[in-house]
C-alpha cells in the first residue's frame, strides 16, 4: 500500500466538478517504451554533430532528457523541433522536424502494433493500464464528476486505444488530442475551454498527469494537480524521473498509481 506523497496541498481547497486525465502514462501503458527510444534517437544524432563528438556518452543524454522534459505532454512533433534545435546548436546540419517525427514514430509503431494486436486477441485491457484506473474513473463517476482526456497525442491515435481499452464511455466531457496543425491545439486551450464552456472556476478542476506540461497548466489556473509518477514498464512503484519533473511543475501530490483508491477518494472528495 503506498502513501500519498504531499508536495503543496493536501486537498483541493473546494468540492472538485470537473477531473482531465493525460492518457499515456497517467491512464494507458500501450505506448510504454517511447521514452527510451526518443532519448536514443535523440543521441544518434547529437553524436554526429561536430560538438557533440566532443561530449561525453553522459553529457549528450543529458542534453536529450533535457529537452524531452519540458516537451513532455506536447504533441510529438514539438520533441523534433527542439531536437532541430540543438543538432544545430551543436554544429550540425539538420533534417526538418518531420523527418524526424517518422523516424521516431517507424520505432513507437511497431512497439503499439503488437500490443493493438494482445487486446484484439482477448489480453485483459487492465494489462495495459496504470493499475487502479477502471476503479477510479468509476468512482470519480459515481460522484456525477464530468471527466476529460486531453492528451498530446494525435486525436485519432488517442480514440483509438481508448476504444481499444474499453474507456470511451468514460470521458463525458470529451476526448481531446494533438492536431496536425501544432497551433490548433494544446492543453493549455483544452483546460481555458473546459473553464469557459462550463463555467468552471480553476480551484474546481482536478487534473491526473505524468508530464510537465498537464501539470503546469492545471496549476496556472489554481486547480489542483496530482502528478502521476507511474512506471510503466514494471507497472509499480515510482519512477523516480518523472517525480522530479512533476514537482518541478508543481504537483501537489505524487502517487505511483491508483490502488489506494480509499485514500485517494477521502482527500480528493471528502473534504468538508
């Protein structure tokens, strides 16, 4: 059983109304593995440039994990303008940021096909989720909470795993996610048109996320964020990387997962 960890608030100052989950990583492990290997492609080629020749092995990855960081819950493609950014920096000559963005995605798509292909032939949709998250969308909607997704993630790609893991149904506040126009979307958009469209105050929204970018903006708007340190590759425990970003963007709590669904919903929801 884990605890709670506090980094601000212990719970929301009022009664919540509304909660916007990330899907990858905070809800579904489908695309686990796509951090290792955007920090590889990332090397290959800061190791080409005429400065990075010159770095270390440890120096050129933190260089990379540096910039994935503060991408992390963006579209895709922003990863690759950054990665644009810095071969130049380091001396190099560049592809353009889609070319990259293929490249990464021939890898993240084979790893995505075999695990489409275990939910089709009967896997346990649970097998491929943070544990605890049927128990706590449950929950959220027997408190009449309206719930989001709002993921960083291509829109199409987002529908279809959701459907895949049998979660549409949950998200009646709708499905949001990355858009092949880069400035038509973000989550800073999604959480001003939740606000507005509902008449929402900041301080009524929960937000679930295991990057950054989900985080921040929650917080921008006094809501109260729960940083979603999970591992998604043992599925337990904390991983440790992601914590250290997630107070950095100003979570109030980190948790690992959702089993410890009782004290979760004493402090998110019984607070009077």
């Amino acid at each position: 059983m884990f605890s709670i960890e506090i980094i601000h608030c212990e719970r929301p100052v009022v009664q919540p109304k509304a909660v916007m989950f990330d899907f990858d990583g905070t809800i579904s492990v489908i695309r686990a593995g796509w951090h290792p290997v955007l920090i590889e492609l990332f090397l290959k080629y800061f190791r080409e440039t005429p400065k990075g020749k010159l770095l270390s092995e440890i120096e050129l990855e933190q260089i990379a994990k540096n910039n994935i960081e503060i991408n992390i819950g963006k579209q895709p493609i922003y990863q690759f303008y950054s990665l644009v950014q810095v071969i130049r920096e380091l001396g190099g000559i560049s592809l353009e940021a889609e070319d990259y963005l293929k490249e990464y995605y021939q890898f993240l798509f084979g790893i995505v096909r075999q695990r489409h292909e275990q939910l089709q032939n009967g896997l346990d949709p649970q097998e491929l989720m943070v544990p605890g998250t049927l128990v706590l969308l449950e929950m959220f909607r027997c408190y009449g909470l309206k719930l989001y997704l709002v993921s960083g993630t291509e829109e199409e790609f987002v529908r279809q795993d959701v459907k895949l893991l049998g979660l549409a149904d949950y998200f009646d506040g709708g499905i949001y996610g990355g858009q092949k126009d880069p400035a038509t979307f973000s989550k800073a958009m999604i959480v001003a048109k939740i606000l507005k469209e509902n008449n929402f105050t900041g301080t009524e929204l929960i937000g679930f996320g295991d990057g950054h970018t989900e985080t921040y903006e929650v917080k921008k708007v006094g809501g109260f964020a729960v940083g979603v340190a999970s591992n998604e590759t043992v599925r337990q425990g904390i991983d440790l990387w992601k914590r250290e970003q997630l107070i950095r963007a100003g979570a109030d709590w980190i948790i690992p997962d959702y089993t410890d669904i009782v004290q979760i919903e004493s402090k998110l929801l019984k607070n009077k």
